[in-house]
C-alpha cells in the first residue's frame, strides 16, 4: 500500500495485487458496498492519517483505477444500478 498526497483535499493510494491477497481480495472484489472494501478502505484511511496525516472531512469519495498491460491508468466507472 503505497500513499501519495496529491493535495490537502485529496490522495492517492495505490494498491499491489499483493496488498490484495494480503487480504483475501481480488480486482473482482473492488465493488462499490462489498463489506471487505469497507474493511479496506477503513484501513486505508486509518493508514493515511498515520502515514500523511490526512483527515478526511465528511464523507471520503473513493475513485477505482486500475493499470493496463502497458502501466496506463485506466479509470473505472462505477457499476451501473
């Protein structure tokens, strides 16, 4: 787990498929409500304060990307109701 203030309303944090099976999750996971992003996300929060110092004010907004074959970033939209 990798964090990255980009300013003093935001960061980036970049997880490895290693963070992930740390965890017991996969790409297939990163749903929007599922209770272990939750769990993630708690603890990536918890992490940040820590690490950077970040406190979130209100509720924390959380954007999903991913990396192509190529090391792109390729921007997730979230699932569709």
């Amino acid at each position: 787990m990798k964090f990255e203030r980009i300013n003093d309303k935001q960061i980036r944090c970049t997880l490895s498929s290693f963070d992930l099976s740390m965890r017991n999750l996969g790409p297939n996971d990163m749903v929007y409500g599922s209770s272990k992003v939750r769990g993630l996300f708690t603890e990536m929060m918890e992490k940040a304060s820590q690490e950077l110092g970040f406190e979130a004010d209100g509720t924390p907004k959380m954007d999903r990307s991913r990396l192509d074959a190529f090391g792109a970033a390729v921007k997730e939209a979230p699932p569709s109701v």
